[in-house]
C-alpha cells in the first residue's frame, strides 16, 4: 500500500445508522480523527401524513439532506456503513460484516427486541440496496457477552431459559466499552488494571461494572426495562407485579408492557420524562418531581453500591450520556454520603461547566469520579473500520 493509499483511507468517512421503526439517525463520520462530517434524523417514517414513505424513501431523503449540507454521497467514497442494532442475542458476541445470513438472524432476533430490531433490520436492508459498500452490525449487547454465568443468569427453570434463550443481556454495550477506556485515556492508566463502574444516565440509564476492560456485571437483562429508573421505564420492580396488575387492574400482557416501559420512570411519577424540565420543576418546589428524582438517586445508589461489592472496591466511577454529562444535581446526590466508601467529588469541579473528558472528585481522593462523554456513533465507526480493514 502506498502513502497515498494510507491517506486516503485514514480520511474516508464511514456512514453510521440508527434505524428506529419510524426515524433514522445518520452519520457521516471520519473513524480516526473523530471528524463529523455531516450528520441529522429523518423522523415520521411510516407515518401518515409524512413524504416518507418507508425505510428506502428515508435513505433517499437522507442523501438529499446530505447533499444541502454540501455532502454528495456518491462523490464521497464511503468506506463501509455502519449499523447499529440493539440485540444480538446469544448469537453475536462482536461486531459483523452483515451477509444475508446476519441480517436473517437480526431479524430472527425480534421476539428478544420487538421494539427494535424488526426496524434495525429494514434499515439494513434499504441501506444495502442503497450502498454496496460493506455493511457492518454494532449490537448493543456485545460488549456484555463477557458476564459471568452467575451474573447472566436468571434463577428460573434452566430448560425454559435454553428453550428461550432468557438470560441477562445488557444493553448501551458500545457507550460502556467506548466510555470505560475513554476514562483509562483520561486518568493515563492502564485499562487492565481498573475497575470501574459505569453510569450511562439518558432517556435509558444502564451502569455496568467493569473489571480490566471486561463487562461483569449490568443492570439491564433480558430487555432494556430492567435496572435504573428511565425516562419512561420503570427499571427494576417486584417481578410479581406482572401478575398483580393483570388480575386486580385487569391489564393485558401487551398494556402492562407498555405501562412499565412507556408510563412509568420519571414520567410516571412526576408527569415528565426530561430530566431539565425534572429539574425546573425541582427548583419550583414541585413535590412529585422531588420523589421522582430521589427514587432515581434511591436505586442508583443501590447500583453503585451492588458494583462495589461485585468488584470488590472500585478505581473509578464514570458519569455519562445526557443526563450523566450534564446534571450537576444528580451527580452530587449519587455521591453524597459515599466518603466512607472513598467516593466524594469536589463541588467546584462537579459544577464546572464543559463538554471534556474530566474528573470531578478531589486530587487523592480513593476512587476517581469522573464525567466522560460518550460517542456511540463514533464507537460504531471505528468497530466498523476495524472490521473491514
Ligand atoms: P441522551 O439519551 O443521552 O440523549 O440523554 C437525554 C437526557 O439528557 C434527557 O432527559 C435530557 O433532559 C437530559 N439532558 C440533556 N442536557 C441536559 C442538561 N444540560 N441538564 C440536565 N439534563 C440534561
């Protein structure tokens, strides 16, 4: 290969995607300098009304916009496209080159994700037909096929759990991964000797415990429901709610699925799912947005706590995703009254404003506390250039 050669592809962008059922997130990214080249969401796919009819119309508007921000896909010389898919069930421990075979399986998969990979699975295909470039799945349970049996494993029947493949999953894999060794980068130590815990605080909240780089432990499972509070999901209840709801308020499966998911979380208990306007409320002395934000610390902790003994001590706890970034209230409530456990962050440094990788707990404290951006699609393009070389 000749200098060129090396230039030229360390400069070609690779299209990332995020299929939803009605929207499609794009991004036009160079893997290894980071650049953005151009980036936007085409939304009401499907819908009635909308000038977009299906997936293949979305791929089309999406080169359209391209094109008005000044970027002519068929000039750009795309190296590979890649996909982000939610669930990879037992099947896919990695990022793939996707073949008929792949997309079959993704699509297969759906029982385990209804709600996100029929819609992965037909942006796979209309952005196939569009660009014969290699085509690449990210899953967003990858990074958590590493978790032990014993934390995987759910204590029900094991031949129900073979039959149906149940077990703890994980999900928001590729913000963990990327986010556990941006904080290696950030603190200049060796990834394999920390021991983090993770908190990817969004509309979806995860955190993760990760040894040396390795997922052990996680508290999303089977599906995204279980674990923190969310947005709109409940996180982790009684699993004999389940039942209750559907005798004493006479709830179909398909409604408490939708209560739990849809209905509950912040929304549920304070009206709204978006954490600034949880906090404007909070600071107009609203009292159901008060318990809201307290049984989000409350569980939290709980995970922060569960993770420390996981791992036995911790180097460092990691604040990220829109909620993590950016609330200096949540994060100072989730450390208060942890000293004795060594965690403690500084106030001025909790309440700096900045969009850098940064720590936040005081020089010499025991365990780092530290804010990391994330950048799923970022963490997409580089496993997708990695893989078609
Ligand atoms: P994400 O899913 O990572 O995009 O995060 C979305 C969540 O981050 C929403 O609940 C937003 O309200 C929240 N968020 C974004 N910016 C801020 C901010 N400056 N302060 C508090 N929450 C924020």
């Amino acid at each position: 290969m000749t200098d060129d050669h090396v230039a030229e592809g360390a400069t070609t962008p690779v299209l990332v995607l995020n299929a939803g059922s009605s929207s499609l997130k794009y991004q036009l990214v160079v893997p290894e300098s980071g650049a953005v080249l151009a980036k936007g969401l085409v939304e009401r796919i499907g819908e009635a009304g909308s000038d977009v009819a299906d997936h293949a119309a979305a791929m089309q508007a999406m080169a359209g916009r391209l094109r008005t921000d000044g970027v002519d896909l068929d000039d750009v010389r795309l190296r590979a496209v890649g996909h982000r898919v939610v669930h990879g069930g037992p099947d896919f421990s990695a990022p793939v080159v996707i073949d008929d075979g792949v997309l079959a399986r993704v699509h297969e998969l759906s029982g385990l994700a209804p709600l996100h990979n029929p819609a992965a699975a037909v942006g796979i295909e209309a952005a196939r037909a569009r660009f014969g470039v290699p085509h690449v799945a990210v899953f967003d349970t990858a990074f958590f096929a590493s978790l032990p049996e014993a934390a995987s494993t759910y204590a029900v029947p094991r031949d129900l759990a073979r039959r149906h493949a149940i077990r703890r999953y994980g999900f928001h894999g590729t913000s963990h991964e990327f986010v556990s060794r941006a904080t290696a980068d950030l603190l200049g130590r060796p990834l394999e000797q920390l021991r983090q815990v993770v908190l990817h605080l969004g509309n979806g909240c995860s955190a993760s415990a990760v040894r040396g780089g390795v997922a052990v432990d996680t508290s999303m499972g089977l599906t995204p429901l279980e674990g923190l509070v969310m947005g709109t999901r409940s996180g982790d209840v009684d699993p004999g709610l389940h039942a209750y709801l559907a005798r004493e308020a006479g709830l179909s499966l398909d409604e408490i699925d939708t209560v739990l998911n849809k209905r509950s979380g912040l929304l549920g208990l304070s009206g709204v799912n978006d954490f600034r306007e949880l906090e404007q409320r909070l600071a107009a002395g609203d009292t159901d947005a008060r318990l809201a934000f307290d049984v989000a610390v409350h569980r939290l902790k709980h995970y922060v706590g569960a993770y420390l003994a996981v791992l036995g001590g911790i180097d460092a706890l990691v604040f990220t995703a829109g909620v993590g970034e950016n609330s200096v209230s949540l994060r100072a409530a989730v450390t208060e009254g942890l000293e004795e456990l060594g965690i403690t962050v500084d106030r001025a440094r909790n309440a700096a404003r900045s969009t850098a990788a940064r720590v936040i707990s005081p020089d010499g404290a025991r365990v780092v506390v530290a804010v990391v951006p994330t950048n799923e699609e970022l963490a997409i393009a580089r496993q997708t250039a990695q893989l078609v070389g």
